[in-house]
C-alpha cells in the first residue's frame, strides 16, 4: 500500500509513503529536541518559531507542515528506514495513536528551561508529555505490552544547541553568571536527568548526534559581522565542551545502566566537512542559505514573516546545504540519515540506528 510523491526538484524520483505502516515495524520512535527534529508541534503553540508557510516544506510534502526545511527532517529518514509511518507531532489534534511513536521536538527548545522560554517547549515539558504517553499506552495496550513497547523504541534527540546560541542572539546576559564548564555541566545535568527519567519508565535505546559546527550556519557568521567569511567562534567552545561531555556521560550511562544502549552520530564533522567542501558531497554551496536575507541569507526571514518582507530563494535547493539561516536542506538530511542508519557506529557509541532499532 505505498503511493508515491514525486519531487519537483528531481522531477523522475518518486519517493516511498508509508500511509500505513508497514507489517515489519522493528519498533517504535520517539523524538525529543529542537528545530532539527520539530515535524510541527509549534504549529500549535503561540510563537514566532515557526515553519508553517511557503517556502518551507515546498520540495517533499507540497505544504508547509511545520518543519524548518524545504523538506523532510532527519527523523522522517529515520522513520522511513525502520519501516514506520511519519511520526506525527504530539500537539497535532486528534492525534492519541502513539504505538509507532510519537515526536515532542520543539523549535527554539533546549534542554534548559530559560532557553527561549515562552517560545518553544522546553526538554522537561517534552519528558512530561512523554510520562503522559506511556501512560496512555499502559492504559491502552496493557501494562506488559506498553513495557515492551517502550523498551524495544528507539529515543532520539536533538537538544542543546538553542542554550548555547540564544544568549548570543538574543543579547541576554546569562553566560557572564556562569564559566564555560558551569554553563556546559547545566544543560548535560539537564539532559542527564531526562535520559534517567526514560530509562525509569522503560526506555533503553537511545539516539544522539553531537552538535553541529553552530558558528558557520549563515546566522552564524552574520553574528561575526557577515562580510568576513569568518564563523562565530565564540561558540565554539561551549559546543565542543558539550560533545566531549555528551560522549564521556552516555559511556559511563552505559556501564551504570543495566540495558542502557546508545548510538551517538558526529554531526560536528558532518556538518564542516559540507560546510568546506561542498562539491565532495554533491553540493555547489555550503556557506549561504538557499531561502533568507542578508550575508549569506544568513536573516531568519525566509517565507517573509518574521518582521523583514523581502528574501531571496534560490532556484535549486539541491545544490545548498543550508536551507535557512540555521538549518539543513532536505538532501543534507538525508545524506545524515543514512550515515546514522548504516554507518559504522558512532565515534564512541556502540549501535548505528539500525542495530539499535533490531536490538533486543
Ligand atoms: C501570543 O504571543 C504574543 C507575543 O508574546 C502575545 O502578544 C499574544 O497576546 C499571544 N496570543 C495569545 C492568543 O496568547
Ligand atoms: C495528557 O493526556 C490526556 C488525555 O489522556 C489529556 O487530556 C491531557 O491534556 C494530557 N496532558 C498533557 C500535559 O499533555
Ligand atoms: C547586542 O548588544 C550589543 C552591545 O550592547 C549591541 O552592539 C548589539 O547590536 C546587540 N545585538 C542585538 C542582536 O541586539
Ligand atoms: C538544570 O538547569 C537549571 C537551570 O535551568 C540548573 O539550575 C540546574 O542545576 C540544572 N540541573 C542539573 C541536574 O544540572
Ligand atoms: C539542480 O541541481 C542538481 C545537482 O546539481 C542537478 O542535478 C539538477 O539538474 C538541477 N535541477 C535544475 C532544475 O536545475
């Protein structure tokens, strides 16, 4: 039962639907984060964070589903990959089937809850949702099969890089309270304790990718002035800090939890490596957006509504790597995607996705 979508951007490609899902679902998603990972729920809370008009989603779906790219997001691949349908929003109406796995992702979220407070769902309302989920499916499946149900899913994040870029783009004043190491130990004590949540209702598989080279999205180097051709690097330092730490806690997460396992995917040196050499990828160009204004279309005004009228849209996104000012095109995505599912397991990480999804 699959119907096809053609793109218009590779007009002969036509791409696989799972309306229903299929018969060999390997096991259930569920995702947490920011904008990397938002399929749409901020369709439905009262913010400026959100994707929900032309141009975005124009290359896959046809409409503006919500999603910060022209197209799919790293976990619709994902979804695709483990034979599951689309994971829907968690805020979408009407929504209360959560056997294949539900999405909280948020754009603008992080795992501290002062980050972009008011505008986005931080990472502890997504945890109070998700206990709100499981119980839900306990009441549903039954207690046994729910217990399986959310020890074979798969938990994937995307969580961090709005704590660290928002004092910056905002102006707030909260890193000069805090050192580097301080400020990087709250959002990992943030992100430990949600991790340890799930693991108590049943969790045991789950997905990271590392934060990616944050000061060299357009946006990034429009906070370096944007002329220079020179990333924001005074980021740099807290993102580093955050994998190195993200890494060291999911291993000793490993050796402390009885049935812990993780896969962790370096989206750091994915991301500069397109960034700097976007012809090795099947890019053209890795520095400006395809959608925005500014240097390097490095303003957040991509669709015109969010306070400037005017931006420019490239006529091929096939050959960006940037979408908008801070988030990847849909070939990216996919080209992510598919290193996370097949890939040789992450740098310190023990699974790809797709052993993950078939582990016991
Ligand atoms: C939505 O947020 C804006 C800006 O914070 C506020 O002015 C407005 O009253 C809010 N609307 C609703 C319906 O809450
Ligand atoms: C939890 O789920 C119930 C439906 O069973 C819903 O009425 C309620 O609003 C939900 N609460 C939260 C915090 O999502
Ligand atoms: C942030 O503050 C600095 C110094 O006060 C100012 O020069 C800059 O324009 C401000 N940036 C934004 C985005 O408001
Ligand atoms: C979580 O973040 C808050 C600030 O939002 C901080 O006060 C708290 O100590 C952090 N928790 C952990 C366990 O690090
Ligand atoms: C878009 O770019 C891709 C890759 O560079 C190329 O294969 C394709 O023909 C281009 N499409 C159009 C409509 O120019």
């Amino acid at each position: 039962m699959f119907y096809c979508i053609c793109s218009l951007v590779i007009p002969t490609k036509c791409y696989r639907h799972y309306p229903q899902p299929s018969k060999d679902v390997i096991a259930s998603l569920f995702v947490f984060g920011d904008s990397l990972f938002d399929a749409g729920n901020n369709n439905y809370i009262n913010t400026s964070g959100q994707a929900n008009y032309y141009p975005y989603g124009e290359t896959f779906f046809k409409y503006p589903s919500g999603r910060f790219c022209d197209g799919r997001i790293i976990p619709d691949f994902i979804a695709e990959y483990a034979k599951l349908p689309f994971i829907p929003p968690y805020l979408y109406p009407g929504n209360h089937n959560f056997k294949y796995g539900v999405n909280f992702a948020s754009a603008g979220s992080g795992a501290l809850t002062g980050t972009r407070q008011g505008i986005a769902i931080d990472l502890k309302t997504q945890l109070d949702y998700f206990k709100n989920v499981s119980n839900q499916l306990k009441q549903q499946m039954g207690y046994a099969d729910a217990k399986i149900l959310l020890s074979r899913a798969v938990y994937i994040f995307s969580v961090g890089s709005n704590d660290y870029s928002f004092p910056f783009d905002t102006n707030t004043t909260i890193l000069d309270s805090y050192t580097t190491e301080q400020y990087v130990g709250m959002v990992i004590g943030n992100i430990t304790k949600v991790i340890q949540e799930i693991y108590k209702i049943g969790g045991r598989k789950f997905g990271f990718l590392s934060l990616g080279r944050l000061g060299c999205s357009p946006s990034g180097r429009v906070l370096e002035g944007g002329h220079s051709g020179a990333c924001f690097e005074k980021l740099t330092p807290f993102v580093k800090l955050h994998n190195r730490q993200l890494s060291m806690l999911l291993k000793e997460l490993y050796t402390k939890l009885k049935g812990f396992k993780y896969s962790l995917v370096d989206f750091y040196s994915f991301a500069e490596e397109r960034i700097n050499h976007p012809s090795k990828y099947g890019f053209k160009e890795g520095k400006v957006a395809c959608c925005g204004s500014g240097p390097y279309r490095g303003h957040a005004s991509c669709g015109g509504r969010r306070g400037e009228k005017e931006y420019e849209l490239c006529e091929n996104v096939t050959d960006y790597v940037f979408f908008d000012f801070a988030h990847p095109t849909e070939k990216v995505n996919g080209q992510f995607a598919t290193e996370a599912w097949s890939g040789k397991p992450g740098f310190s990480g023990t699974y790809n996705l797709k052993a993950l999804f078939k582990s016991k």
